[in-house]
C-alpha cells in the first residue's frame, strides 16, 4: 500500500465523486477506494464501468439510480449488514448533490453505519472559480423544474435573493430556461453560461441576460453540452445596473465637461456613487 492509500473499513458507505469529462480529474484516493471496496454502487454500470476499465479496476458494479434507488438501498443496507464495503459514484461528479444517492445516504445514516465522503471534481465549483464573481455568496439551487410554469414560479421565488444562483441545465432545455431568467430575474443581470466542463468543447461566456439569446442563436454548437448557469444575484445585479448606467452617462459627458462635472451629473443621473465614478472618468478623460 502506497502512502497516502485510503484504508477502506467494512460496513462503510463511501460517497466517490468521479470525473466530470476528463478522466483524469478523478483523484488518487477515489482510485484506492474504488479498487478496494467490495461493490460499486453505479447510477449507470455502463458509464463507470468505461472508468473502472481505464485505471485497470475490476470491482463488482451494482446499480443504483432514481428509479430504484429505494430498492436498491436495501439490498445495499443488507450487505453493509454483513461487514461489506460499498462506494457509490454517479455518472459524474459527486452523487446526491442533483444526482441519486441522497436516500441510500439516509439510510445508511439511519441504520448506524458509516459515511466517508471522497471528493473531487464538481461542476459546480469548476464553474464557480471560473466565473469571476465575487460575491458574498451564492445559492446552488440544481436543476429547475422542467415544465414551464413551475420552473417560472421558482425563478419568481428565487429573484430577490442577494447571493449569484447557480444551477444546472440540460442542452434540450437550456434556452428555454435562459429565456425564462430574462424575463422573470432582468435583462440586466449578469450571467455566466459554463458548458461541457473539462471536456472536448468546453466554453465559458460572460454577458447580460438580455444579450445572452442572440449570443445562444449566433451558434447552434452553444445550446449543445451539459451547462452550469451562474446568474448575478438581486442586489448585485442592481449595483451592476446602476453602475453600468454611470459608465454610459460618464461616456457622454466627460467628452464635454470638466470631470468634476461630468462626475456630479453621471452620479445624480445614475444614482451610482460619486467617488465610485470618479476614478472612472479621469481614465476616460485621458482616454478622449
């Protein structure tokens, strides 16, 4: 055993986060659980058995997905009974964070045994340290509801929360969804569109909502993937706003006033804050 190799105890849950897209994102610690275990619980065997195969793993793969997840907790529950060990991973990412796993985790809670978590990749955080936003916070709210009315009743719940939502997409229904954010949350809202995370085609875009449809439109290739949606929250979005509108004031006026001025008038017209505008325009006086 190699230092650092995980110890995989019996009668042991352990909740293995996978690859998002690159197959070497898994960690080392994953590697040594899931050759040790004594099954693998799979949300698709197919998907993780193209995993196992490629680190040379051999482990018996059990399924485990949302149509049987309440079965098939109890035939696992039985065998972590017997002293066994199970991992359970999802097709990527971290299972029971918008994927199944999260009742099998209950249980195994309930029923007295252990639950090691083995993290790794999350296209949650991937998307998150990309995104340039440094907000206080922010709300991980999945993947919305797929019928119309009810995901707009949930955008309407959401839209005056502070922190930047974040949430999961499907390619089917991404536009959709984008279209619903700009008419329920603002065309002015900030939002960062990340697709197809650590593989092939991975892009991450920047714009207002109110310009993202055209941008999706430009190019058929940009509703394809799998997408985490990063949208500015209620309080950021209006700062951005009235800065933005500041910005557009500050444009027109420090071209033909001093910049005392232009600053005082771009503040009362904005309503943004003077001394936030007044670097600003003594950059755009230069500039003219």
């Amino acid at each position: 055993m190699h230092k650092g190799e995980a110890t995989v105890a019996g009668a042991t849950l352990y909740v293995v986060a996978t690859p998002i897209g690159n197959l070497r994102d898994v960690t080392l610690r994953a590697l040594d659980v899931l050759t040790s275990v004594d099954v693998v619980a799979a949300e698709d065997t197919r998907v993780t058995r193209q995993l196992l195969s490629h680190y040379g793993i051999g482990a018996e793969l059990f399924a485990l997905h949302e149509h049987n997840e309440a079965r098939a907790s109890a035939r696992l529950l039985a065998w972590l009974a017997q002293g066994k060990s199970v991992a359970m991973v999802s097709d990527a990412g971290t299972p029971a964070v918008s994927d199944p796993g999260a009742l099998l985790v209950r249980r195994v809670w309930e029923a007295g045994f252990r639950v090691v978590p083995i993290p790794g990749a999350s296209a949650l955080i991937a998307a998150l340290s990309a995104a340039g936003r440094a907000g206080p916070g922010f709300v991980f709210l999945g993947f919305l509801p797929p019928q119309r009315s009810a995901r707009r009743k949930a955008l309407e719940t959401c839209a005056p929360l502070a922190w930047d939502l974040v949430f999961y997409e499907s390619p089917h229904r991404v536009r959709e969804t984008l279209a619903d954010m700009q008419d329920l949350l603002g065309p002015w809202r900030e939002v960062v569109i990340a697709r197809e995370l650590t593989k092939l085609f991975e892009s991450l875009h920047r714009c207002a909502l109110g310009e993202v449809l055209a941008w999706l439109d430009a190019d058929s290739n940009r509703v394809r993937g799998e997408f985490v949606l990063i949208v500015a929250g209620a309080q950021r979005a209006r700062e951005d706003a009235v800065w933005q509108a500041g910005e557009r004031a500050l444009q027109v006026l420090v071209g033909e006033l001093p910049v005392a001025q232009a600053v005082r008038l771009a503040a009362q017209i904005s309503g943004a804050r003077k001394n936030d505008l007044y670097q600003r325009a003594l950059a755009l006086k230069r500039d003219t």
